[in-house]
C-alpha cells in the first residue's frame, strides 16, 4: 500500500455534506430522470403501437363488424398500458433501491473508516494506470472536493442527487404506450372495412420506423439499423396475428 498523502483529511472524506460542492464533476442534476423517462416513453409507445395494432388486425382477419374490432382494441389498449406501467415500475424499484442501497453504504462507510474509503478509491485509480503518488493524490483531492461522490464513482457511476424515480417511469410508459395504441385503432376503424388492412399495415410501420429511429438517438446506436429491425418485426408480429385470424374466419368461427 502507498504511503498516505499528509494532505488527506479526515474529517473532509468522513462529511457526506461535501457532497456537490464539486458540480463539474457529475452529470447535470435530473439527466438519469429524464434519461429514463425518455427510454420508458419511446419502448412504451412502440408496445402499444405493435400489441394493439396486431390484436385489431387478428381481429379484422376473422370479421369486419366494428363492434368486436372496438372492444378487443380497447381492451389491448388498457390491459397493456397497465401491463406496461406496472412493468416499467417493478424494473426501475429494483434499480431505485440498488442504488440507494449503495448510496447508504458508502455514506456509513466514510463515516465509519474514511481511511479505507481512501485507500479504495486510491486503488481504483492505480487500477487505471496511474502512479501510486499520483493516485494517492487524486483520491485525496477527489474527496476533499466531493467524498460522497468520489466514493459512488467507482460503484457504478452513481449520482445521489440523480435517482430515478419509479413513478416517473411507469407514468411516461403508461402515457405513451396508451398515445401510441391511438395510431392502429384509428387507422382499424375510421377508414371503410375494404382500406382497413392495408393502412392499419401502412401507418403502423412507419409509426415504429420513427419509434426505432428515435430510440437508437437516445442510445447512440445506428437508427437505420433499429428502424430496419423493428419495422421487420411488427411486420412480421401484424403478418402473423392476420394470417391466424383470416384462418379462423375461413374456418368458421364468428364473432
């Protein structure tokens, strides 16, 4: 172990308090909220664009009465903009409480043994490839400016002051999947029953086209690589439920 730096301050490493007095060093306060509420929106409406537009389709394959249309369509649109908040919240939950949980075990740490919280974050940087004087050194000025932060650095990036919330998320998930299962049932019921298909088919691919695009933006990935991929899907997810239900009429079965 390197020799202590005679500038490493106890009482400073030990005060959680400290915490942001560093802001240049963490993300701007609410990005991971927003972040993840973007990512619950964008998933949210292209759930309700597939399940709803395929269950309308399936239908409209078996028969062209408006009726049982409207009422399988409904009851997709509300049974999977429920499914999907409650989805959404269970998942974030778990993520919430693992870092809180990290959050309160770093704070008892630097109240408990400083010193080894220190010496971690020391370790951390000569992990990285720096000398151990200039690790040392590092790790002293890092908690002098931020404790609570240096420490949640090496746990996973973790931002107190930025938890996601899970409300938030099944909010913009339930909000979102219920806009986004708007498109097929429009497109299902307001043109005449011989258009029905070709421009519930038509809207829904180019709605998750966009859908696609914009979820590779929030992620840094190639749009026209998850556009392709997601378009390729709902055709195939709206292709499969009107075959089924086109065979299910001819065989007889009425609704």
């Amino acid at each position: 172990m390197s020799t202590a730096d005679p500038t490493f301050d106890t009482a400073t490493a030990a005060d959680p308090s400290t915490a942001g007095e560093a802001p240049s060093a963490r993300r701007e306060t609410g990005y991971q909220q927003r972040l993840n509420q973007l990512r619950a929106a964008v998933l949210g409406a292209n759930d309700g664009i597939v399940s709803v537009a395929a269950t309308v389709v399936g239908v409209a394959g078996v028969t062209t009465a408006t009726g049982p249309i409207l009422a399988a369509g409904t009851a997709a649109v509300v049974g999977g903009a429920v499914s999907m908040a409650l989805g959404e919240y269970v998942s974030v939950s778990s993520q919430s409480d693992s870092e809180k949980a990290k959050i309160s075990a770093a704070k008892q740490e630097l109240e408990q043994d400083p010193r080894s919280a220190h010496d971690e974050l020391a370790a951390h940087w000569r992990d990285q490839g720096l000398a151990p004087e200039t690790a040392e050194q590092v790790a002293t000025e890092l908690q002098r400016q931020d404790a609570l932060g240096a420490r949640l650095s090496i746990e996973g990036d973790i931002d107190p002051d930025d938890i996601v919330s899970p409300w938030h998320a099944a909010i913009a998930s339930f909000l979102a999947f219920f806009l986004g299962a708007l498109l097929p049932m429009a497109a299902i019921l307001l043109p005449p029953p011989e258009l029905r298909i070709p421009i519930t088919f038509a809207s829904t691919l180019v709605a998750l086209a966009l859908t696609g695009w914009i979820a590779a933006k929030v992620g840094d990935a190639n749009p026209v690589r998850a556009s392709l991929r997601v378009v390729l899907g709902g055709a195939l997810a709206l292709g499969i439920t009107f075959v089924i239900g086109s065979l299910l009429g001819q065989a007889g079965l009425n609704i």
